[in-house]
C-alpha cells in the first residue's frame, strides 16, 4: 500500500480504521458461520439425529467459544444420547461462560437425580431456584426438591402453586400424578394425568402412565386404549410392554398378557418383577414348570425382590406337588399381585 502523503497521524489514523474494520469483519463472519453450524444442530437434535448435532454444535463452539447456549445444547444432546459424564462437563461448561444460564443448574440437577445423588442434585436445583426469575418455575423446583426428600404432601402443594401461576404447566401436571400414583390414590392421579394429556396429546410418557393407572384401577380398556396408542409411538417401552400384560390379564386375554410381558423382557432381560410376572401367568395358564423358572430367575436377579410373595409361591409349589399324589387333585388359588 502506497503510504499516504501528509500528516503522519492521518496515516496512523486510517490504517486503524482499516484495522478495526477487518476485526469487526472477521468476527461477523465468524459469527455467521457458528450461527449456521448451530441452526443445523438445532435442525438435527429435532429430528433426532442426535450424532449429527453433536458435531454441529462442536463445531459451533470452535468457530465461537464465548456463546453459552452453544454449550447447553450441546449438553442437552449428550443427556438425550445418555451420555450423562459428557452432559455434565458441558452444562458446567454453560455456566462457567454464563453463571445466570440457569436452565443448566436445573439440567445438572435432573442428572443427578436421577443417577448420580440426591445431595448434587438439590444444590444444584437450589442454585437454579436462587437465579431463575420465574416465581411459578421457583415453585415447581421446590416440588423437585421436596420429592427426593420424600416429602410427598409438601411436593405436591409446590406444584399445585406452580400451577396457580400457570395452569397449563405440563411438567407439573405430570409430577402431582406420580406423586398420587406413588401413594396408591390412582383416581387422583388419573385426573392429573388426563389434564396433562389435553395438553399434549400424543406425549408417549402421559400415555403409559395413564395406562398404568387404568390398569391399577382394573379400567382394563381404557389401559389397552392408551398402551396401545403409546406402543405406536415407540414400541420399546419396558412399561408399555408390561402394562399391556397387566390390562390383557385383566380382560382375560392370557395368551395376549404372556406375549407382552415376554416382549416386556426383550426390553428389560435383567427385571425381577416382570420375570416374577411371568411366571404367575405360566401358573395360571397351567405350564408350572415354565411359572417356576421364572420365579426362580427373580430370586436370582433380586434376592430381595417381593421376598414374601416368592416365598408364597414357593409354598404354593410344594402344596401343589403335594396335592398331585393325591386321587384327587384339588385347585388350589393363588394371589395374582
């Protein structure tokens, strides 16, 4: 560039004008492009095409590692791929850049409830609760934090005060009817739960649980009309599956209750309940010695597992080995859960 003629500071005073002007260039371009890198992550995660995310997401953050969010998606696809340990350093990450991201104190305090410790978990919903400026999601988190402490009656009246400020608070709907199907009142579970569902029609998890509470309450077509509707959606379902065995027992339908509580295992090998299950359905339909395998496989997977209910069976087996010496062999009844 050919130097400018007159004042030396006019000289200086362009070329940092033509400086700056390149900077801010550069960093517009930059941000274009982790912009658009972040879009097709967002486009990928909604279709579930989690892999893909990840890598538009991290290529985000290369191009732009100053943008909070980029993080937290990128966590929030991690959590949905079921990679916790890599969910966790990205949420921290999250609010490592921003310390008022505050949906990720609540996202790390998920994780932590559900795997990793109830203690981590209620700070972190703590710290959440502290820097969120939403008093109904305030509520709602208390709620959280009274249910790992057990407090069940407490929890629910958070979130029935959640709902005050927000009467169609999904999440909300949702946790007072687990509350009320944890305390066995499955009529007011229900009616939470059919709340919940004029929200979101097709939300696979409202749908089972719905069929879990039908089923409770022997309202076994109204279980088979929601299972199977859930069963559409996704078709691996452990509850889905095993409810399905319940609400076809319920009706009558043996043949239809062991074949779904068989595909129940295909889903979930290592469970003792729906083994136990299992072998009540071989006793009634009469194949004794398939009923007592699985008996056994729940005591092996679970020495623990419904310890006075194997040990009636077990005292069934004997009465029936007994009774079968006999000239006549009488029925003898059995407690079906």
């Amino acid at each position: 560039m050919k130097r400018i003629e007159g004042n030396p500071r006019t000289y200086w005073l362009v070329m940092l004008f033509m400086s700056l002007a390149f900077i801010l260039y550069a960093l517009s371009v930059s941000a274009a492009s982790s912009k658009t890198y972040f879009l097709r992550g967002e486009k990928y995660l909604s279709k579930n095409k989690v892999d893909k995310a990840i890598k538009n997401y991290k290529t985000a953050i290369k191009i732009n590692a100053k943008v909070s969010k980029y993080y937290y998606k990128l966590a929030k696809a991690y959590q949905a791929k079921g990679l916790l340990k890599d969910a966790i350093i990205y949420f921290e990450k999250t609010v490592e850049t921003d310390p008022k991201y505050y949906w990720a104190y609540a996202s790390l305090g998920d994780i932590y409830c559900q795997k990793l410790g109830r203690d981590d978990a209620i700070s972190y919903y703590q710290i959440y609760i502290d820097t969120c400026p939403k008093e109904s999601e305030k509520h709602y988190y208390r709620g959280k934090i009274y249910d790992i402490e057990g407090k069940i009656r407490e929890a629910i009246e958070e979130y029935e005060t959640t709902l005050e400020n927000r009467p169609k608070h999904f999440a909300a709907l949702c946790r007072i009817g687990d509350d009320y199907f944890k305390v066995g009142n499955y009529e007011k579970a229900a009616s939470y739960y059919l709340r919940a569902k004029k929200l979101r029609k097709y939300d696979e998890k409202t749908l089972v649980n719905l069929g879990m509470v039908y089923a409770k309450l022997k309202e076994h077509k109204k279980a088979l009309t929601m299972l199977n509707v859930a069963l559409k959606i996704n078709p691996f379902n452990r509850d889905t599956r095993f409810y399905l065995g319940k609400a076809y027992y319920g009706t009558g339908d043996l043949e239809r209750a062991i074949s779904q509580t068989k595909r129940a295992l295909t889903v979930a090998p290592d469970d003792p309940e729906i083994h136990f299950t299992l072998g009540l359905y071989y006793d009634k339909k009469g194949w004794h010695d398939l009923a007592t395998a699985e008996y056994q496989e729940a005591l092996h997977l679970d020495p623990n597992y419904l310890y006075d209910k194997v040990k009636k069976i077990q005292s069934l087996e004997s009465t029936r080995d007994r009774e079968a010496t006999r000239p006549h062999k009488e029925e003898v009844s059995e407690n079906e859960q």
